[in-house]
C-alpha cells in the first residue's frame, strides 16, 4: 500500500517527487491520467494512503473521480491539490474533503529556470508536513509558565513547545488567568484577567517554534508560500463577507471564532488552519473551496 499517491500527467513532476519521497522512505504510487485514478480508488490501493496528490488539470479528471478517491482515503488522509485556474476548481464541485488538506497554486510558482525546482520544493514540503503531522498535529495539554510569560504546548504527538506571550497577538498586559486546548485540539484558548481572550491555532505553533513543519517562518519558501495563500484567503473572506452584507463581528457570531481573530485574517497576516477555513465557510454558506480561489 502506498504511503502517498500522486496524479499527474507531468513526467518530472512524478519522477522526481518519487525521488525525494524515497529519500524519507515513503513509498508513492504515481498515475498520469484521471482513469488510472479512479482504477487505483475502485480497488484497496488508497486504504492506507497518508497523502494523496492531485493535479486538477490531470487528463481525464471529473468531480466524480475526486469524491470517488475521497471516499476511498481514510478520514484523516491528507490532500494537495495542484491548480492553474477557476476552472481546475470546478473539478471539486459537490466534494466533500476530509482530514487536512492543502492548495497549490502554480500561477504563483517562480517564473523563468527555477519554476519547475520551486513547485517540487513545495510539493514535496507539504508532501511531508502532512504525511507527518496528521496524525499529531492536535494540542493535548497546555501549561503556563508564569514567571518567564511562557506557555508550555504539548502535542498529541508527544512533542512540545514553549511560546512566548509576545508572539501571540491580540494579548493585552495583564496576566494570563487561564490556557486550556479547544475539544478538538485544533487550538488552545487564552484567557487573561483583564477579560480579554485569544484563540491559537495549532499551526501558528508550528510555524514560530517547529523547523520540520513546512511553513516554518525561518524557511525561505514556506514564508512566501503563507504570505500569498493568507493574502488570497483575506481578499476572499472579505470579498464574499461584504457581499453577504454581513459585518465581521456577525461572521465570528456565526462561526464562534473571535472577532479579534476574524480581523487579522482578513488582515492578511495569517494563513487560517483548515479548522479554521471550515468554520468561516460554514458561517458564510460556501464550500472551503470558495476561501482559497
């Protein structure tokens, strides 16, 4: 059973990706057309799948393939989806993604000789992240750490990290009164004396304090991966919010995510969790495909 499976019709892509999967000692299954797809889903090839990779310009590829292979994925399998325009993303109409999944944008992969190196790169980055973090990438216990202004964050996979207070926006001065992970352990809630809450989302962890997570801010292309993929989320988020005519304190009634937090994604400043994607698409009656166009 392969570990990922990727569908494209791009021979580099297939070859080389394959290559540096090896190197980590994931094995893949690479198809090159929509039907090769829906014959690997049909039998057990993707029961044990950890990611699966879909090019949505993939010769042969309709809606129906997509919710036949996701059907087909274990609920926490992870997904990358690779596209060019709106109509790729029409080939995700009326499908339903489970677990975590991820886009990637080829329109804004670096042009000229290193176009080719830059999309593999960050494919093989997500590649890894979710092949290695689905299954833990969950908050279990959080502790604070009063007299260094320090959370101590503890995962389900067993790893842990210390953030700062001051890394976390939206605290005010006073001091933390509580810190406890949501029910999901997709986030952990801070509640200070002043009154003043703030909710942290497993991956802005991650992103400060793990060099192995793939949007790592201290790695070069994960930095401008996020900046683009936040920056299109915001203008999307408000696009849609204002047409609603909703305001944004309505959209975090709606989707129980604080308003404080609601401003700084339509800011541009953060790349929502998947979580975080999904309620703000449920709150505005869209597809999460909608946030990321």
């Amino acid at each position: 059973m392969p570990d990922v499976v990727l569908a494209s019709a791009s021979n580099i892509l297939r070859r080389k990706v394959s290559r540096a999967l090896r190197d980590h000692r994931l094995g893949i299954t690479a198809v090159n057309s929509g039907s090769a797809l829906a014959h690997l889903a049909k039998g057990t090839g993707l029961a044990e799948t950890k990611v699966t990779v879909i090019d949505l310009d993939l010769p042969g590829l309709t809606a129906k393939v997509v919710r036949q292979v996701t059907a087909e994925t274990p609920p926490v399998a992870g997904f990358i989806f690779l596209w060019d325009d709106a109509e790729d993303l029409r080939r995700l109409d009326g499908v339903t993604l489970r677990g975590q999944f991820r886009f990637i944008w080829k329109v804004f992969q670096e042009t000229g000789n290193r176009k080719t190196e830059t999309l593999l790169n960050e494919l093989t980055q997500g590649i890894l992240d979710l092949s290695s973090w689905k299954h833990g990438a969950r908050i279990q216990d959080v502790m604070i750490e009063p007299a260094r202004d320090m959370f101590l964050i503890v995962f389900r996979n067993g790893r842990s990290y210390r953030l700062h207070k001051r890394l976390i926006p939206g605290l005010d001065r006073t001091d933390i009164k509580t810190a406890r992970p949501t029910q999901d352990g997709s986030a952990f809630v801070v509640e200070q004396e002043s009154g003043n809450t703030s909710e942290i989302p497993w991956d802005f962890v991650l992103y400060h304090l793990e060099p192995e997570y793939a949007y790592y801010r201290g790695r070069r292309s994960g930095r401008r991966s996020e900046r683009i993929a936040a920056r299109r989320v915001a203008h999307r988020l408000k696009e849609i919010r204002t047409s609603l005519g909703l305001t944004a304190s309505a959209v975090a009634a709606r989707s129980g995510i604080r308003r404080p937090n609601i401003s700084r994604i339509e800011s541009g400043r953060h790349m929502p969790s998947l979580d975080t994607l999904e309620r703000l698409a449920e709150a505005l009656g869209v597809p999460v495909v909608e946030l990321v166009r």
